[in-house]
C-alpha cells in the first residue's frame, strides 16, 4: 500500500461509522455473523431487550436453553416484549397475551375467539451460541456459514471471556488496532517491554483473504504478526497477562450498540492445564473482584479534568482499558477526521479505511463485494519472550479436548456494559 | 361499531398525541376545564411553576385561600413569577416587583415613576376546586360550564385521591382504560379473579352522550359498564381494593404534563362510615408509607432489564401502577402505531381513536364539535362480588353530607408527581 | 438616551447571545482579550481542557510556570491534548506522542522515521496571567494591547477572587448589572439599606469612552456610578461584605463558556492591612468553608417547586447568588425577550442593548469599531455609609506595593466551576 506523509480520510468514510438500520455500514455489517451478548448473563427463561446497530431485539433463553433473538415489541400493542413471559421455546406479551414462537410466528391470542394468529408473526433471527457469546445474523439475507475458529475450540485450557463496552463510536477502537504504535504511548506506564513497538517504517499492511495481515518487523528481523478479519474481527496475539503464561491469542469483536456506544466483545485462549490452570484461575477471580472502579466512568474523569491518569489507583481499575478510553473517547462521541494528518506509521489505520471504503463502495453500487474467509494459514505471530517465535495453538494442546469457557470481567464491567446493552426507552 | 380483525389507526391519529399550544390536541384539549394540581399541594401564599401540555403556568394560592393560576414569567423581564412573593391576592415578582392581581392586571411597577401599569397584563386563567383538585380552564373562549359529578360530594363518606404520573405520552394510559382484556394479562399476578375478563366477542364499545359507554357480558348476561367521558375522563366502578369496602367508583383524568408525560388524576368515592371508615383509613395511611419505591423508576429498571417482574417486593411498590408501567411506558415514551394489529378486543380502543379523529377534524375545520354531557344515566356498573349487580352510588349513603376529601398519594409518589408537574428550566 | 415608556429589543439583538465561533458576538467578542480560568486552579504540570464561548481549548501550564493556551485536539488522530504529558513548556500527545511547542509547532512525531512536523501545527493562543486569572487572546487578529486597571495591582492589601459560574447565557447576567433597581427586590431580604436604590427617573446611562457609565442620583443629589466596559466588563463600588471594611471596588467579567453556561470572573479591591487584614482574612477563610450548598443547585430547586426562598440557610449557601440565580436563571437558559415591556427603569439594560447593536452591525458590515478604552478617570463612585462620597483606590494605601491575590471562592463553588469550565466529551 501507498506511504504518504500525510492521507486524508475521504468524505465518503463517514459511512463506516454510522450502523442503524438502512446506514450502508448498518446494511453491511449485517451481512455477517455478529456477537450480541454473552451466553452466560442469559440465564434460561429470562428475556431482555437489547439494542445492536441501532435496532431493538428481544433476546430471551427458553426453558430447553436455546437462546432466540427476535423484534424487540409486539405487533399488537407495541410493548417491548422482554416484560412477558417465556413459555417453552415461546415468548408471551405481557400486556394482552399474544404469545410467539421462536420462529417469530404468532401462536395465540387470547382475548380474540376468532384469532387471527396465522397473519401475525414477528421477525426471529438465526442465532448460534459459540467460545460463550450469543451470536445472531441480523440482515435480510440467507446467512453466510457461520466461521468458526477451530484453534479457540479444542485445546486443552481455557477461553476467558472479557468483553467491554465504551462510549464512542467502534470504529475509533477498531481503527485503534491496527496501530501499534500507540501502544507505547497509551500503555507506556504499564508494560516497560511495549516501548519501542511500533516505529513506522518497520509497520506493513497487506490485504489477506480475510482482511488485512498487519505486521511489525524488529531491527532483527523478527516479527510480530496480526490478522484483522472484515468487517469487525480482529486475531493477534498479546503479552502475557500473568506470570505463568505465554503469549496469549485472542479473538475480537467490535460491535455498534449505537453510534456511540460499541461493544468489543473478547475471547482469550489460555492453553494452561492442572495446577497452572488453577493457580490462574484463582488469580483472575481475585483480580475481578478487586476492580471496583468502572473505567468508563474514570476516562471520563480524565478527559474532563476531575482526575489525573498521574493518581490512579491501578488496583481498583483495569489501566489498559482505561488509557484505550482516554485516547479513544478523547476523540469524541464520533471522532471528527476532517483535517487530520496521518503519518507512514498510521499504514493499518490507512489500509482499514481503504478496504471499507471499496467493500462499502461495492456494497451500495450493487457489485461483488469480497468473500472474506479466514484460513488456517492465517493466524497472527510473535516472536517469545525469550526471543523464539512462537505459535501457541499447537504447543502442548490436546486437541481432543474442548476448551472450558471462563468469564473473567470484572462485576463492575459486566454491570457497565449490560446498561449499555439494554435499550434505554425512548 | 365495525368488528374489524385487523385495524390500522390512520395518519391523522397522530394529531391526538401532541398536545402543546397551538396544536389540534392541544387547542382541542383547551377546549374542556382540566384538574392541574391538587389542592392539598398548593399552601396559602405559596407559588409553583408547573407545566401541563406543554405550557408553564404560576400557580398560587392568595392569603384568602384562593387559588389562582396565570402566566409562567413576568412581561417585564421575563423571569419565572413563582419565585416572587404572595402580596393578599396578588402576586409580586422577585426581580423588580412588578405586581399582578388574580386577574392578570398590573398594579404596581415600584421602580417607575410614571408607572404604566394600566397598560400591562398577563392572562389569568379560571380556576376552580373541585373534589380536592384544582381544574383550570387554558383555552381562549369562554369557558364551558364546569362539570359537576354528584355522586362524588355528596356521601357519608370518603373521597380518597390516588392521581400518579407516568412518562410517557397520556394517549397511551387513555387506550388503556377502555381494553378491558389487558387486565387478565398485566394484573394477571395480582388479583386472580380477574382472570377471563375481556375476552373480545364479549366487549363492546358505543358512542353516548358524554363519549364511550364501555360494556362486557359475561357468559351469564351479567354485564359491567365503564364510561369514557370525551375528550380524556374515565368514570369506572373496580374491585374493592380493602376487605371491608364494596366495589368501587372512581373518576380518572389523564393530563399531558407535556408530550412524554402525563398525570392521571383521580379520585375514588368510597362510602364507608363510622368504624369502618376509621379502620380503612388507617390502612391507607400504613399503606402510602410502607410503599419506599417509586413505580416509575422500578418499570424502568424492568423495562431496561435491571430488574424482573417475578422479584418485586409488593409490600413497597404499587403493583398495578407498576404492572401498567410496564405496559404502557414499554410502547415507548410515545407508541409508534405504525404497522400495529388490532382485533376485535381492541373495540375499545378503536372507539376512542374514531370519536377522537371525528371531533379533531371537525374543530380544525371550524365545524360544530359535539357538545358532550354526562347525565345521571351515564355511570358504571359491575356485578357484586356476590353476584348481584351493584351500583355503589345509592347504597347506605347520605346526601346531605358532604364527603371528606383524603390524600393516600404514597409519598414517594408526590415526590416524583411533584418533580413531574413543576416546569424545569429550560 | 431616550426615555421610552416601552422600548422592545429589536430582533438582531438575538446576536448578542450566541458566542460560538463564526456567531457576531463570539467573532467581536473575540476581539478582546477574555480571562478564560483562574491561576490558582492550574498547577506546574497540569493540563485541562477547557470550553469557552463554545469553542474546546487545551490550557496547561508548563514547568517554568507559564500558562500555555492551545487548540483541544491533536491534528494527527484528534485525542484530546489535555491528558497527554507536559515536557518543560511542550505538550505531547496521550495517543501517539507527538509533542507540541508552547507556540503550537509540532516538534516530535517518534513514530515516524521521516517526520513532517515542520508541516504540522496547532494553534496557540497568547496568554497573560493578570490579578490571579488567566486571560487569553482568542481571536483570528492581532491581539490589542492588554488592557490594565492599576488600582488593583499597587495598592497596601489583597485582591479577592470570588467568581462563580451560572447557568444561563451570560447576556442576562451582563443586563442584571446595569439595573439597579432589582437590588431592593432580588436582594431585599438580605441588606436593608439596599431598599430604594434604583427608581427609574433617578437612573442615567451615558456612553462613555469605555463603554456605559451608569449612575444613580439621590434626592439629595449624592450620586452612585458604576462604569460598564465593552463589551462584557463592570467595574463598581458595592456595599461592605465585612463590618470591617468600607465599600469595595470590584471588577466582573462575564465570559461565555457556551450559550447557556457563563463565568462571572470577580476580583475585589480590598485595601487592608496588619490586623485588620489578618482578621478579615480569617473570616473570609471561615465562610468559605461554612459554605456546603452550590447556589447554582439551590436555584434550581427554589424555580422548580423543590424548595422555597424563605425557607435558605444563609450560613450555607451565598444568598446574594442565589437570588440572582433565580432572577437571572428564572428567565429560561435563554431568555426569550419577544414581548418584554421595558420601563423607565431600564435606562442601562436599554443602554447596553443599544451599544452593543450599533457595534455588532459596524462590526459584521466591516465598517470600523468603536475603540474602547478605560482611562483613570472611569471608576465608580458612591456615597459613603455615613454620607461622605468616597473613593478608596485612594485612600490609606500604599501604591508601591503589590496587593496580594487571595481567593475567597467557596471550596463547592469551585467544584461547580470547574465542572462548568470543564468541556464535558460530546
């Protein structure tokens, strides 16, 4: 791809950012499979309105367990219907009775003798359960196959679970990934290994089959690879988040709750077993419980001057997701990218954009857009702590067996980002 | 009227909705005197802002005890009048002391010399006290004649008052009342009995003199009548909500405080004496402290998946309230009807949006609306608890008295009626 | 100036409010240096972003002590300059680390091997530090010369800091000063002898040199004079705050932070010394601290129904504020001035209104602006408490000394302040 000094973001991106119902990104984004909610806040016979892109659902479990997605408000009256009651599979309105089948299709209504059920239905939505999300596909079509990611599956370990919202737009975070070098920056105080990543001439970009393989090559010509998949997944592997792990790889999701507010929801692969598993596992379970402060909330703080990054409490508050928040929603609701200037080490920020503008472009015009498809060839990189290059999805794993899913967000977290799901009335 | 199995409320329904200044509803709505306030809120010589419809008012009540309702600000320098002081009858404004009678004249400019008083005035609205509410007549002409409801003054007995508000659109509570079939549904928990009422053939719904008489037949032929009372009354007999008391009558008015909220005043004729007048009233009185939570917010929480139907302490919420909470607040702070199925339980309803088109279309082409009356013929009916139909009106009550007026408003219900009706800043 | 019974404000004076970039008043009140933040709330080191008339700056104050004001965001990924890091009197980014001169050139971009910063560049606004508030120049022209007012800078005792924030359009504050008949109403309660001050034929307002001189003559033909200074400044002489001091000079600014928030920064000339001095500042000290209640809220309830007048704590709350926010606030965030009924007693508002069309309409026509200036004969005049017309610049003091800045604000003022001052994200 092109090194310009200085690359403009043309007009016609603001059609990225924007994902309500009829938007060209809201219309392209449900063209695939998105994560909606976690499995485990969903408990059987509980039901919940929640808002995706702009658009209200009725997400609820039935009494099997199966979870089911369909309009957020019966036909009848236009009550939401997460107040009525599960029955089975099938969901009743509170308000007069009309009852729904996971199918969408009405099944009765009581107060009419002579009912009229076979002309009512609602819209249902395919919903999958997968690595402890609630998938759904949103958008008017068939469903494209439902990728799978077969090294999060079986291994011998853990997926852990930790997803978080944030009150900005989500392609300000999504454009923040294929930036490393803010990470020396933004996570500067954190992690004293991360400086240095990330100078811009030793940054590349290049189209995959998936989306864009995004590399950082050392002075040593080690490097360090990651793969975003379109329109809004990201794989890559990380620094170690505890002392008896490798590296670690992970797996993200961006997904607009409005258009100014997303949710990156996030799996982690931790191919730990026995006494390690365990002695992790205490681990993370302290750490969730010590965090009592929402970094939302605190970011805010920061970015209006009633606190300082210089005075936090790192054991009260998750600090990486903190300084994403300040550089992040200090940009504002919906960054404003009319006169910006980005530089040879904005090539994956630069490359994101080209690739959503021409699949939008495609999309809106009525042409081909690309099939995106992740191999098993595409899978990110990084050299080891002790300088060896390594690949954990094949070290020491028993393929044969299927990983445990973990929930590690902190209860602080998970109550932040469920208001954050949960369509406010309006 | 029609059976329809499927009605679609038409565009111009929309035009019910709004009802601010200058608006069909609004001006429509003006036409008719209205309760705003309730007399036990306003203390002599005190002065409130409040809204309703969409327009600020001061409200206060003279030395004399009067209540007296006029414009929100002075034509002076514009700032809110019930900040100033209660001078007799008269209110004077905090900035510079401009004084305006009851009447809306100007009476003094302290600050002026050759004062031009004579030449000033705010309008002032009639006002009268009525079955402890305060109703003002807003509109432009002369004000109709006040309608009087007999049966509600004079009784030995008690007229208690249980008015609430409600955020959302007052349409919404206004179709509620005349769909009887919502009840075995949203109060379904509450009071078994009510199971099976309003099943659609069973309803029926005509055109009377005041507005709708609203009727359903039993298998049996036992019949109960409520009345609707163009444009926004509600005369209904209801179950007995104490053990020593029979069913009984109640008045509702449902009040846009502004296009997402509104009031429903009401009140409710109970005719007890003696010691079982002493012992209800001391029930109600330990009831309207026990309540600590406020419905409103609790159906949100519901509503916004914070909290669950199936969890609500009873002891300290009203439950119906919070029951039509949810189902009214969960169409949204104003329904969409667009796309909606009504059937043939939802006579009712058609009814009201019929009369209310007809009358809105002939007022805002200048045609003769129809002038509506409640005669001593127009009141509801219910079968007895035991079967034999009952008006409770006539039943052991004296005429020559005059029946005490008893505030049971819980109170944290004033509280949040209160912040509801007082007019913020804006 | 005339002396119309009623004068109505013309339509363009709707220019006079808005003060957003590009608006007439926000481009002429840019012309002028503005104090934008107060010196003590800013530390060595410190960076915040600030809002002033609608307009998002980065104010920081770098490691020599000097106060820097610069544009909010950084060009290259738009963060917020504000939480990056101060470096000797350089600000560098949060996200990326490009780090600005105190002049706003972009000095370091690390993340690129071929840096452009030659070509990248925010802007810088000129800063002076003058009677402990920070002043800055925000306009697109040469700044013109700073304006000084050496009776508070040399002279034997202490400027007191005593601003506050109020929740309205500055415009109805600036109005409020030239009207000195509200004192006998809006702070009739508190200072007695405040009653008959202001009647109408006794009100002159002369344009002067510098803006408004605005005056009040005495039957017995002893004048007060308070002088107004374009386009938003008052310098007067007001009654004793403490039994131990004469009457006090002070100087307003009214600054914009956006249309419906505004600053009154204060300063008050306090010509004490030795144990005079020290006593009145320990009871300044003691009432700042005694003062628990934010005026700004309190108003709020008083105008909405939640709490009465009459009903203040004194002890806890500033009791001139307050009254002034509710007569100020009570018009509405902005005051709508359609239909107002000006009197005699308007002469200054009337006065104000007039300057400030005349060089609004000259200054958006092209033609040349009136150049205000302030020389030593503009102060303010009053009768002393026992009769004796005095001026205190003059009396008892030593002009060779420097007063000292001491600040009075009361600890919530300055957290509602600076919650004002504060660019909420959006």
């Amino acid at each position: 791809m092109a090194d310009p000094a200085v690359v403009r973001f043309s007009h016609r991106s603001e059609d990225c950012l924007r994902a309500g119902p009829g938007t060209p990104a809201g219309r392209y984004l449900r063209q695939f499979w998105q994560p909606v909610y976690h499995s485990v806040d969903l408990a059987a016979g509980r039901a919940v309105t929640i808002r995706i892109m702009s658009q209200d659902f009725a997400l609820y479990r039935g009494q099997s367990g199966a979870a089911h997605l369909v309009d957020a408000t019966c036909p009848h009256r236009g009550t939401r219907l997460s107040s009525g009651r599960i029955e089975g599979e099938a969901l009743r309105c509170f308000y007069h009775g009309w009852k729904f089948g996971a199918d969408g299709q009405c099944l009765e209504q009581p107060a009419e003798e002579n009912a009229f059920c076979q002309k009512v239905s609602i819209r249902a939505y395919p919903v999958r359960e997968y690595l402890g999300l609630i998938f759904a596909f949103l958008g008017n079509s068939t469903p494209p196959e439902f990728q799978i990611h077969p090294e999060f599956e079986q291994f011998d370990g853990m997926v852990e679970i930790d997803s978080y919202s944030r009150e900005c737009n989500y392609f300000q975070n999504l454009e923040n990934a294929l930036d490393m070098s803010h990470i020396g920056f933004v996570h500067g105080d954190n992690v004293a290994i991360f400086k240095g990543i990330g100078l811009g001439r030793a940054l590349d970009a290049e189209e995959s089959a998936w989306g864009v393989t995004y590399g950082f090559t050392r002075p040593d010509g080690q490097r360090r690879v990651q793969q975003f998949g379109m329109p809004n997944i990201f794989y890559l592997t990380a620094l170690p988040t505890d002392p008896e792990i490798g590296w670690q790889e992970s797996l993200f999701w961006w997904v607009p709750i409005d258009d100014t507010n997303h949710m990156q929801f996030s799996v982690h692969r931790v191919p730990a077993q026995g006494d390690v598993a365990r002695r992790l596992h205490q681990r993370r379970q302290a750490r969730r419980s010590e965090i009592e402060i929402a970094h939302q909330a605190l970011a805010k703080d920061v970015l209006e001057g009633r606190a300082s990054m210089r005075e936090v409490d790192k054991k009260k508050v998750d600090l990486v997701r903190l300084q994403d928040d300040v550089a992040q929603v200090g940009q504002g609701l919906i960054a404003d990218r009319e006169g910006e200037r980005l530089g040879r080490a904005d090539v994956g920020v630069i490359a994101i954009r080209r690739l959503w503008a021409r699949e939008l472009a495609a999309f809106m015009e009525g042409r081909p857009t690309k099939k995106w498809k992740r191999d098993a060839s595409i899978v990110p990189r990084a050299w080891g702590l002790a300088g060896n290059p390594a690949r954990i999805g094949g070290q020491g794993t028993d393929a044969a067996k299927v990983a445990e899913v973990i929930d590690v967000r902190p209860h602080v977290e998970i109550a932040v980002q469920l208001k954050a799901l949960h369509a406010p009335i309006a």
